[in-house]
C-alpha cells in the first residue's frame, strides 16, 4: 500500500516459459538506476531521446503538465477522462510519453543499425540487438514481438493505458513499418484496420486481408470449447484467455479486458477473428481441449 499490485516476485525461472510482466521492467527500471547511481528519465534521454531527436518524447511527467501537445485520454464511449490523462509512475513499462513520429524515428534507428555492416551502433550494439529480435520464449524477443525470417523479418507491439492505444508494425530489411496511436481505450481492432490497410497498399508479408467463409455450428459443439486457456493453476487476470458462450456465438477476452470478440466458426476446431484475422485453433487430446 498505497500501491493497488501485488508484489513483483519471480514466479518460474527465466527463459523457461513467457508471462506477461510489467512489473519485469520495473525491475529493469531499478536495476539500471541502482547501476548508474542516478535517474531513469534522465538516463533514457540522454542515452535514446536525444541522441535520436525525440524531441516530443519524455519519461517525465512533469514534462506533461508543462505541455500543451498532450493527447486527452478518452476511456469509454468517447468522453475525456477528469484531468486529462493517468500519468503512470512506473516509467519503464507505462511511462513514455510520445509521438507516432518520434516512435517512427527509433524503429527507423533499429533498421538502420540491423542492416548496417559496421559493429558499432549508436543505440545498441550489434549482439543486443541480434538478442532482441530473436524470439526467446513463444514469439517475443527482447522487447518486441518477432515474426518472420530473413527480408521479411517483422517486429512489432501493442499497448493500451486506460484512454489510449497504439502499436507499431516494422520491416526492418524491408525499410517499411507505420506506428498508429489513438487516444481512446480498447481500440485494438481500430488499430489493426489501419495496419490492414497500410499492409494492402504496400503488399506486407503480413496484416493482408483475408477472405473467410464461416459454417454453422449448433450450440452442444460451441459449448465444448467453453472455458479458460492459461499456463498456471491459477487464472492470470491480464495474460489468460477466456471462451464463453453469448447467445448462439463463441467468444473470447484476454484477461480482465472489458471488451470481448467474436470466433466465427471457419471449420470444426478452427475459428477465426474477423478484427485481427488471426486464426484460432482448438485440440483435442485424450478428451481434453486445448487451444
């Protein structure tokens, strides 16, 4: 207390399985401020901010009250939360303040550096950056999510603070990507239409549209998929899957997430989402459904 989390404490050892984990890079945050004896916000603007003219970025949060470019959060149903916005003082994992462009400019950093024959780099050397865009465990590197192989490598990552959501989208060797922020809550799916879009227009190894055909499938069949889908014994509020049944259609949400999609049946086991185009696709092993 006054904290509303528990404790941060190591559940599993690491690289052994993937948790979503804000409270890692809090660790991350005190690990390098006990490192340089000094500020994490100083730090990360004179080593990232302003070596790469970020200019419209900040950790701190008296930056924002002495600004008049500051976004109005907008939780729900279009209207601005009372003060603005929620400032987070957890810096490394919800504290940066930014811009599309100024975003646009470290991937734009990232490329240049991955495709460049020289070993020294002006943000990260060439071995962490090799370590942070290879998966580690499931599909995450060291920071990003990581898909693809070769020219077609991608990067990206999604997020969400109570008013605003964004993500980014980059092809490193491709020298192509696009950062979309919005200031209103839970519009993952408006995210990814822009994405979708942009994917079409620049033929993107990934996000293309997809034409689906959906089946018919009675409400016994939709029941048997019913239920949560995590990695402990106990559910895992922010990172868990739950399936449940609304009406006559099947539906998923991650964690405590307000908002809920639809899986349109595409064959027996297999469903998709009509917001991502992600396919879903459930097994069956000794009676028991996994997904």
């Amino acid at each position: 207390s006054p904290a509303n989390n528990p404790p941060v404490r190591v559940e599993f050892p690491p690289s052994s399985k993937m948790s979503y984990s804000g409270g890692g890079y809090n660790v991350a945050q005190q690990l390098v401020e006990d490192v340089i004896k000094g500020s994490f916000t100083q730090f990360m603007d004179d080593t990232l901010l302003k070596p790469l003219k970020m200019y419209q970025s900040t950790f701190k949060l008296l930056d924002l009250y002495s600004s008049s470019n500051v976004a109005y959060a907008h939780p729900t149903n279009g209207v601005p939360i009372l003060g603005g916005w929620k400032a987070y003082p957890e810096s490394a994992a919800a504290g940066l303040w930014t811009t599309p462009i100024d975003l646009a400019k470290w991937l734009i950093e990232v490329q240049n550096e991955l495709i460049s024959q020289e070993d020294s780099a002006q943000i990260l050397s060439k071995n962490l950056l090799e370590a942070m865009i290879t998966p580690q465990v499931t599909v995450h590197g060291l920071g990003p999510v990581v898909n693809g192989m070769g020219t077609q490598l991608e990067l990206s990552h999604k997020g969400r603070t109570d008013g605003f959501t964004c993500g980014f989208v980059s092809f490193p060797y491709l020298k192509q990507g696009a950062v979309v922020m919005i200031n209103a809550g839970n519009e993952a799916a408006f995210v990814d239409d822009v994405l979708r879009s942009i994917a079409f227009e620049y033929n993107w190894p990934s996000y293309s549209v997809k034409t689906k055909t959906t089946i018919e499938m009675d409400e016994e069949t939709l029941e048997r998929y019913v239920g949560r889908y995590g990695w402990g014994d106990k559910p895992n509020e922010i990172y868990d899957l739950f399936v449940f049944k609304r009406k006559n259609e099947l539906c998923w949400r991650i964690g405590n997430a307000a908002n809920a999609n639809r899986l349109y049946p595409e064959a027996m086991n297999q469903f998709f989402l009509i917001d991502t185009g992600y396919d879903v696709i459930f097994k069956e092993t000794h009676g028991i459904i996994t997904g």
